[in-house]
C-alpha cells in the first residue's frame, strides 16, 4: 500500500502546486482587467475634457457675437453674423459626453444647439433680404435682439454647467495673475468697438 500513498502524496502536491499557481495566473489577468479599465476609464475622462473645453470656446465666441447682434444691428444694416454650431453639434453626437455628462448639461446644450440654428436661419434670411433690396425690418431687428438674449442667457446656464462638469474632472482652466486684467482690456475692446459702430453715420 506504500504505492498508494506515495501516489496520493504526489497528487496532493500537484494540487497544491496547481492551485497556487491557478490563483498568481487568476490574479495577475485581474489585475491586468483592473489596469486597462482604470487606463480606460483616464482615457475618456481625458477626452471629456477635451470635449468640455472645446463647447466652453464655442459658446465663449458665440457669446460675445450675440452680444453684438444686441447692441449694433439695426434696421437696413447687412450683416455678417454667423453662430457657430460645428463643436457643440459634435459634442451631442459624441458617446463619451453622453457617458460623463450629466442630464442637465445634455438637456442644456440640446436646447442652445436648437436656439443657434434658429438664430442663424433667421440671419441667413435677412442677409438674403438684404442682397435681394430688402433686409431686417424694425420688428425683425427687435425679434433677432430677442432671441440673441435668450440665447445668451441659456449660454450662462450652460457654462455653469460646464465650469460643474470640468471641476468634477479637475479639467477646469484656473485663473492667474493677469486674468482680471485682461478681461478688462478685452471687455474695453468690444465696448470701444460698440460705439464705434453705433456712431456710423445712418443708411438713407
């Protein structure tokens, strides 16, 4: 029977041996998993940020376009506004923003997307007014004037959501030294600008 329990003895150590090396492989493809999904995971949080700042830019420059359409278009003026769309349409249709951001920030971009095409439809037919002999009449001034502070007000709805999104992530742009500083030239640009124009000699 020494036979038998040489052989037993033998099984139990290839088991053992077996199972512990089992156990390192089953840990080490875990953790394997772990790694990639956490590298994953860095990936589309990077990207997400990428798309975050990409919609603050847009919305920044469609801003300060509305804001002039507020302040200098008037009737009989051919205008050479035009929203931008291209970055925010493409932020909707990226699955990774659908993914990280939440429903607010969905709903709000939906909604300003919507608002700007309105907008640019509108200024699209006044300049063809405009080429054909007509243009904007006062009503329609004062309707475009409308709409570009709806839409300037959603954008402020929208970059408080973004400046959320980007803080969770730690992708928010932080400012310096000279921030104020230069906000303030650059505000006394545009308000220069604005007199300037509001000062052209009138059509007619």
């Amino acid at each position: 029977m020494g036979w038998v329990a040489f052989f037993l003895d033998q099984i139990k150590q290839h088991w053992i041996e077996a199972s512990i090396n089992f156990s390192a492989t089953f840990c080490g493809v875990l953790f394997s998993f772990w790694i990639e999904h956490r590298r994953s995971k860095n990936r589309e949080k990077e990207e997400f940020g990428k798309v975050l700042r990409s919609v603050l830019v847009e919305s920044s420059n469609n801003h300060a376009i509305l804001n002039n359409i507020r302040n200098t278009y008037r009737v009989g003026q051919t205008s050479g506004f035009e929203l931008s769309t291209e970055v925010l349409g493409l932020a909707l249709t990226n699955p990774v923003f659908h993914q990280w951001a939440n429903h607010s920030l969905i709903v709000a971009a939906t909604i300003l997307g919507t608002n700007l095409r309105f907008l640019n439809n509108m200024l699209a037919l006044y300049r063809h007014a405009q080429a054909t002999g007509g243009g904007a009449s006062a009503r329609g001034v004062e309707e475009l004037k409308i709409r570009a502070k709806t839409a300037l007000d959603i954008i402020s709805v929208m970059q408080g959501l973004l400046d959320d999104a980007m803080d969770k992530i730690g992708a928010r742009v932080r400012k310096d030294g000279q921030s104020e500083e230069t906000n303030n030239r650059l505000a006394r640009i545009f308000r220069e600008e604005t007199e300037a124009i509001k000062n052209l000699p009138k059509l007619g």
